[in-house]
C-alpha cells in the first residue's frame, strides 16, 4: 500500500515547476502514465529494480548535502524556536511524523540470520536511528534556519524543491526535483517487487490460487505485479495526507498486537530461547510498551472518519478472506499448489511437523 504514495509524491514534486498538475485532468493521466510504465519495468526483470538502488540513494541523497552546506553562512538559531501552535496540523504532523519513523520492528524477521544478535542488534538499530534522524533532521534545519519565519506557510509535500531554489538557485531546486523524482521511482520499484514476490510465495506455499504464481518469461510473477499496480491505481486518487494516514492506521493495530504478543510471550514463556531478549522483567516490558502504544492510539484518534470507514471495510474483508479462501481449496473453484506428501512413519513426526513446532517456537523467540 505504501506503493501509492510514491507517484503522488512524484507529481507533488514536479507541480511547483508545472502547475499543470495541480489540475485533475492533467494529474489523473500522469498518476496512470507513472504507474503502468513503472510497472512493466518490473515486469522485465528484477536486475534492473537491484542495480539501480545504490545509484538512486546516492543521487537523492547529494543535493540534499550541498543544500545544507550552501545554508550553513544563512542560518539564524532563533528561526528554529520560531512555532506558530494556532496553524499547526496536528493530525498532519503526527501521521507524517510516525509514517518516517515506523517499520523498525522489521528488522526483527532477520534476527535469526545475524550472528550474536544480542549485540548487533542493539548497535545496528541505534546506528540507524542516528543515520535517520540525520536525514530528516540536517535538511529541515538548513531551510527553517536560512529562510524566513513568514515561509512556514508555504511548507507542504514537494516543498524542499522551493527550499533549494531559495538557498542556492534554480539549478539546485532541478536537482532537488530530480532526485526526489528518482528516489519515488525507486521505492516504488523495490516495493513493487517485494509486494509482488510476496503474494508468489504465499501461492507457492499453497495460501492463495496457484495463478499468484505464474511468473513472465522474465521470470517476475505477472499476476501478482498487476494485483500491486491495480492497489495503486485505486488508492492514487487520495492525496499524500490521505494515503499516508490511511497506511498508519492500518500499521497501528498491527503494532498493538505485536506488542501484546510480546508481553504476553514473556508471561507464557519467559525461558524461551531468544535471539535477542530485552534486558526487563516481564513488568519492566509492559511498561517499555505503554508509551509507543498511547503513540500509536493517538495516531488512530486523530483519524479522519473516511479512514475509520475505509480501514474497518479493509479489516473486515481481512476476516473474512481466509475462511473464504479455505472453502474455495476445499471445493477446489481454483486450483492451489498441492502440498508434497509426506509419509509419516508412526510415533515419529513428520517433517512439517518438525518445521510447524520450529515455527512457532522462532516466531515466538523474535517477538520476545
């Protein structure tokens, strides 16, 4: 769902260099253009969505850089504690604020690859918490501290490319647009093909009809390539506000059941062998869980009731779509990847047997 975002994102950039797109009849077609032609690049391979990331971060990631140093003899501390509370957006400012800064219980899901994760993890996430609030906070600082207190209205999406033309001249906002252009098409090539290859998996395993995993002599999965572009196309019509509040929503019940597991992990099994436990007793771990959820609970209050309406139908059809799809394998409507038969020798357990109990227990040690 985060896919959506990307060629709004895109456009916002460029319509402060061609109005034009601020306009329905010209915006809708660009949204369409983006997503098809991005779409069947994916389509050709996935070479082309690995080879081009490290050279896009880095291109993003320059005029942002020479930005900051141009600002540096412009900056004014005071412009820093300049607030105007009565026109801040509040809603804007959370969602926004949380939808940069979540995903972080990811990289859990690698805890069982890295060795000695009881110190690596610690060091690599502190690492990428400085590394991430560099990014966001070196260029924010450089433009509220070199322009005027009065420009803060004119902030929104697409508004750094104004900031870079401000502080070193037009050449500088065109590179800003063009990376920002580039970095957007980027992200929605790798999450395309993460969705994509996603929904191939969960055929192969036998969770959806086996037609999720009809790949292209190209080796991608058509299907489910076209399943991700039709998700954006669908939600591409909300804007980047609407979008980004509507995927925190969603996010956020994800998280409070995570924490919940967690802590109730800790009470059924606290000897469980982790990967990495969190150095608390098991009421030092609630506690560690109240504050992110009070965040958490206060991003799903401030939800607009459109998003209330269109994430409860999103839960709703959640609920329903597995016992819909186990009764569809049963009738056999659709035809599913058969699972390998296994013989099973009596008193001894089977193989996936083996894989379920090993599953549940890994599953259990990285949420703990």
């Amino acid at each position: 769902m985060d896919n959506a975002l990307y060629p709004v994102l895109f456009l916002d950039y460029l319509k402060h260099s061609f109005p034009v797109l601020n306009h329905v009849a010209a915006r809708v077609p660009a949204l369409l253009v983006i997503t098809f032609s991005l779409t069947y690049l994916n389509y050709r391979g996935l070479h082309i969505v690995g080879f081009s990331a490290v050279l896009l971060a880095v291109f993003s990631l320059c005029p942002f850089v020479v930005m900051a140093l141009l600002a540096v003899p412009r900056i004014k501390p005071q412009r820093w504690l300049f607030v105007d509370f009565k026109k801040v957006n509040w809603r804007g400012y959370f969602n926004t604020m949380f939808w940069n800064l979540n995903y972080w219980d990811k990289a859990s899901t690698l805890a069982g690859e890295v060795e000695n994760p009881g110190e690596t993890f610690p060091k690599a996430l502190f690492g990428a918490v400085l590394l991430v609030m560099g990014s966001y906070l070196i260029p924010l600082m450089a433009g509220t501290g070199a322009l005027r207190e009065s420009s803060s209205d004119e902030w929104s999406d697409g508004y750094f490319a104004e900031v870079g033309m401000l502080i070193g001249g037009v050449w500088l906002k065109g590179w800003i647009q063009a990376a920002a252009a580039m970095s957007n098409l980027g992200l929605f090539e790798a999450e395309m093909s993460s969705d994509a290859f996603q929904l191939l998996g969960m055929s192969e395993i036998g969770m959806l009809p086996a037609f999720f995993g009809q790949r292209s002599k190209y080796g991608t999965p058509t299907i489910s390539i076209l399943c991700s572009a039709t998700g954006v196309i669908f939600l591409s019509w909300l804007s980047f506000q609407e979008i980004i509040e509507f995927l925190n929503f969603l996010y956020a019940l994800g998280m409070l059941l995570e924490f919940a597991a967690f802590v109730k992990l800790r009470i059924k099994k606290p000897d469980l062998n982790r990967p990495y436990r969190v150095p608390l007793n098991t009421f030092g771990t609630l506690l560690l869980c109240i504050p992110p959820s009070m965040l958490v609970i206060l991003v799903m209050v401030l939800a607009a009731p459109k998003t209330f309406l269109i994430s409860g139908v999103i839960i709703v059809i959640g609920f329903c779509l597995y016992p819909f799809l186990e009764l569809v394998k049963e009738k056999r409507w659709v035809r599913f990847i058969p699972e390998e038969p296994r013989r099973q020798v009596f008193g001894v357990p089977t193989e996936s047997q083996l894989d379920e109990e090993h599953g549940h227990e890994s599953s259990a040690s990285l949420l703990s």
